[in-house]
C-alpha cells in the first residue's frame, strides 16, 4: 500500500501520541477534527516527491481494533495496489463541501469538515484501489463545483469540475440527488 497527503489539514503529530491529525477551525463555535493513530515505531519518512510526512511504501498496514473499532495504522507488509489518501477540499466563499456518498467509491476510514458563514473546509482519509474515487461537492458565491481524487493505479489525480462538466465525464449530475416533488 502507498500513502499519499495532497496539500490539506492533515499532518503528522506527537503531541499526545503518534498521529495524523486533521484540525478544522473556522471561528469560535465551528470546529471539527479526525485522526489516524500511529502504533509500533511508525513514523513519516523524509520528504518524497514534494509530499511531506508520508509512510514508506508496502511497510503499514491500516487495521481496525477489535475491542473498539478504531482505525490504526500499524508496521506490517501490505504488497496490494492500493493507497492510503490523505486529502481535503474547502467550499466557495459563503458556501459549503461534502462527499458524494453516491459517487465515492473508495473506502472512507476519517472524516472532518466544519464551516461559518463565510467559509467550509473538509478532511479525509481514504483507501483507494485502482479505479475507485472520492469525490467532493462544493459551492459558493462563484457557484457550484466538484473535485474528483481518482486513484489511476500509479498515482491520485485530483481534478476540479463544474456540474455541467462532472456531468459529462461521469454521465451524472451532481446535483440531482433526490425525487422532484
């Protein structure tokens, strides 16, 4: 397994314990956070290809705690094609971003987003296999958008659409998600 972090809120920390942390704070009541704990002597090696704070390729393992349920992340050997994607995305000046449940096909394992008035932001975490995707739906005052993190099997594209454009490389529409009443 590969870890890619594309520019987000998440970054490494040891203040408390091994971590990847995501912390999203816009003004004094609207915060969220989510983390992925580190167990085992893992940490970040050096900087790779412009990414900072990635783990070595094929040595961790993502596993989820029997007693609890908590998602960890563990020294191990994992050979398969897939990655561990650690992203996030903001909304449009007084807008708002969320997942498309309906169109991400990969596993979401960590999960943040927070916003006021005037801004929104997400974070994530994800296990992607070749072909599978994330992706995001946004607004604001310079209207509506969406961003694909689609995992080619090489490397994670991350491109930016408007809903006429998604609709015509997906074959859907974003923003028909519910029954005309």
């Amino acid at each position: 397994m590969k870890h890619v972090i594309l520019p987000s809120a998440w970054r490494w920390d040891t203040e408390k314990f091994p971590r990847y942390f995501a912390e999203l704070v816009f003004g004094r009541h609207c915060h969220d956070s989510a983390m992925l704990p580190v167990m085992g002597g893992l940490a970040p090696g050096e900087e790779k290809e412009g990414l900072k704070g990635t783990l070595p390729e094929g040595k961790f393992q993502v596993i989820k705690a029997k007693e609890k349920g908590t998602v960890l992340i563990v020294p191990g050997t994992d050979s398969t094609n897939r990655v561990l994607l650690m992203a996030g995305g903001g909304g449009g000046f007084r807008g708002s971003i969320g997942l498309d449940k309906g169109a991400t096909t990969a596993k979401i394992i960590a999960w943040a987003d927070a916003g006021n008035a005037l801004d929104s932001g997400c974070a994530f975490a994800a296990i992607l296999e070749p072909g599978q995707q994330v992706i995001l739906i946004g607004d604001g005052r310079d209207g509506s958008f969406v961003v694909q993190f689609l995992f080619d099997g090489e490397t994670v594209k991350k491109e930016r659409f408007t809903p006429k454009e998604w609709s015509f490389v997906s074959g859907s529409n974003p923003n028909d998600s519910g029954e005309v009443l």
